[in-house]
C-alpha cells in the first residue's frame, strides 16, 4: 500500500536506526512472534546479561558455535549435492543461532579493500564536514550518522559509532522520494572527495552485495522446509521498491565514562529480513547464547569472509522457525574499527503474511489472492520498517 507522503516523511526522518532494541527475556521473543510488538526495556534486569561466570559449579552450556558455510557450491550449480548441502548447513544455522558466516562468495577481494578504504577516507574529515550530509536532513536518510548519536537500549550511554548511509539512487524529483517512501532519496556525497574516493567504490560494492544478497536468499528460500517461491519473488521485485541500505560503520577505541560502560552497538536485533556483514579483521561482534546461562559469544571476525544474520522480518515470516538473535558491538582494543553492513529490507509493499504450506494458512495459500498488500489490516515491509522505527526511535544521544 502506498504510504502517505507525511507518515514516510516521518519514517525518512528517523530512520537512524536499522535495528529495533532486543530485549532477552523469554517473554520478548513468545510476544514479538505473536503479535508483532516488542516489549521495550523497563530497567536493567531486562537488558541482555554480561558474560555469566558460574565458578565451575554447574555443567557447560551446549557449544554455541557460528559455522562458516562455503556456498562456492551453490552459486556454482544450486542443483548438485553439494549445493543440498550448503542449503542444510544454512537451515541449521538459522534454526539455531540465526547466525552464519559464507565464504568464496565472489565479491572481489580489491572491491572489499577499496570499500574500506573509502569509509576511512571519510570518516577522517572533519567534523563539521561530515555533519553538513547529516541523515536526519536529507531524503531518504542517505549521509551521516552522528558519532554518539544511537542507542538501542534505555539507560545506556549512547553508541560509540559513526555511520554513512548509501542505496539505490533515487532522484529527489522521483515520486518515490516525493511521497516520503522508505529510504528513498539520493545518495550525498562530500564535496571534499574525488568520486573516485568514496562515491565510486561505495557504488560498486552496493551492487556486488546487493546482488550477493539476492543469492543468499535463494539459499535461505531452498533451505525452508516449504515453498516460497512466489513470495520471495515478490519481496525481491521490482527492485525499484526494494529498500536495502548500504551502512559504512566506525567505531573508534572506548573511553572512560565514569561508571557506566559504553558500547559500540548495544544489544539489538535487526529488523529487516537478512544482514550481510564485512569486518576489518578486529573482533567485537558478539552474539548472545541464550542456552543455559545467558551470555555473549564472539563471532570470529574472518577477513573476506561475511557474517550473515537473520533479522525480526524473516523471524515473522517463519513464526519463529528462523532466529533473529540478540547481538551487540564492543570494541575492546586501543584502535579504530571498521566494519561495512548490509540490510535487505525488501519491496516496501510486499505483505508480511506468514510464510508456509496452504494446509496451515501461509503465505502460499494466499498467493493467489493478489490484493494482501491494499488490505489495511495487512502488514506491509514499509509498515513493519515504519513502525519497528517509530518504536526505537528517541534513546539515542541520551547523554
């Protein structure tokens, strides 16, 4: 359905956030999954634990582990055995932790290096510079982030992160942009780079993940136990609807602040239907393991590699049968990090009906239908993005 210009106006505005506030009780995931609302954090019993020692007194957890999927196979002949087994290794992944990494995904190695490069040059200027592409002022949300300007829990100090947002490039005079659709707008750019600094690289590595991220969901489609064929087409096309923001992220070394301590990303999930993730090579994504005493596992930050999570969208399409886990940023040495994510949010008017087989009342038994997303009642990306959005919105830069 197509949203009035003043409420995606509204959304374009506070689209600082891609990810909605995770809380770790048992009740958050039973209510999200239900109804859709998540319960915000009321004090700080609910925020996700710290690592839990328990002295050796009581049995380890079962291993936590994030595998590492080479998914050559797949992308070589999605047909063959070895591609079915890419396909199980994934259903495994999402069943258990939402988290994976894949390997010789076919992004070129120079493209990567060129990408970081290019953050690095930006996040080098000043200050002020940086701020004249601030995202809160332009359409779409496309520019900087503020360093210190989120956070995704309440009552924390706000995240030590800068970002620069980048997408498909949508003139200010197209009537996406015009309406206030999500994420919709032109990428900006600092007048103090050549193109071929940061606009040109950023490009092209926005096509080359957006391209990969269109495989992984095809792997993620095979790897359910039932058909969604016909609405991961229509979540993926037209690709003029398609929001999938390209997020540059810096995370320089933490600092003293009293007694509180200050992450680089608190603990969240992420909202959209799949994240791709390229780090630097310095660790300080952790993810946290609900089995047994609740704590925080590091995710093996593996150069070339990309950590793909779940995200709340896929976890509601699926009823809860994929996992999107809980996970924060920390940055535990003395030096800059760097890290590049990608959101696959999707067709902003593709509808959110659950995903399964016509005999339990999924999305397939409803394809047919043609009209889900002009039903108000129906739950839309642009609405879940919307309102996900909304929700959060307002902890960061609480100082």
């Amino acid at each position: 359905m197509e949203a009035s210009a003043e409420s995606g106006a509204q959304a374009c505005s506070v689209l600082i956030h891609h990810v909605a506030a995770a809380c770790c009780e048992a009740n958050y995931r039973l209510q999200f999954i239900v109804t859709g609302h998540q319960p915000q954090f009321q004090n700080a019993s609910h925020t996700p634990p710290e690592l839990v020692s328990d002295g050796g007194t009581s049995t380890a957890p079962p291993p936590f582990t994030i595998p590492t999927v080479d998914i050559a196979p797949y992308l070589s002949d999605p047909s063959s055995p070895a591609a079915q087994r890419v396909v199980e290794q994934i259903n495994q992944a999402c069943r258990s932790t939402g988290f994976f990494q894949i390997i010789n995904h076919g992004v070129p190695a120079a493209l990567q290096d060129e990408v970081f490069r290019a953050a690095q040059r930006f996040f080098r200027l000043p200050l002020e510079e940086k701020k004249k592409l601030d995202a809160k002022t332009t359409i779409g949300h496309r520019g900087y982030d503020v360093l210190e300007s989120q956070s995704y829990e309440e009552g924390v100090l706000p995240d030590l992160k800068e970002g620069f947002y980048v997408g498909n490039d949508v003139p200010a005079t197209d009537p996406r942009a015009q309406a206030g659709r999500f994420f919709m707008g032109p990428n900006v750019w600092p007048a103090s780079l050549e193109a071929h600094e940061l606009q040109q690289p950023a490009e092209a590595y926005f096509a080359a993940v957006y391209a990969l991220s269109l495989r992984v969901l095809d792997m993620i489609a095979a790897s359910l136990p039932y058909d969604v064929r016909a609405t991961f087409a229509r979540f993926t096309q037209p690709a003029e609807l398609v929001a999938a923001p390209l997020r540059l992220l810096h995370y320089p070394p933490a600092r003293p602040r009293g007694q509180q301590r200050q992450l680089g990303a608190s603990a969240h999930t992420d909202f959209g239907a799949v994240t791709l993730l390229m780090q630097d090579g310095n660790p300080g994504l952790q993810v946290l393991d609900r089995h047994g005493a609740a704590r925080w596992v590091d995710v093996p930050s593996t150069r070339r590699a990309y950590v793909v999570n779940v995200g709340d969208m896929l976890e509601r399409w699926t009823r809860g049968y994929y996992r999107s886990s809980v996970h924060r940023v920390v940055n535990p040495l003395p030096r800059d990090r760097y890290s590049v994510v990608f959101f696959f949010d999707g067709n902003l008017d593709c509808p959110l009906v659950p995903l399964g087989p016509p005999d339990e009342g999924g999305a397939e038994a409803a394809a047919d239908s043609g009209n889900a997303e002009e039903r108000e009642d129906v739950l839309t990306v642009e609405k879940h993005m919307i309102e996900r959005m909304t929700a959060s919105y307002g902890k960061g830069g609480k100082k």
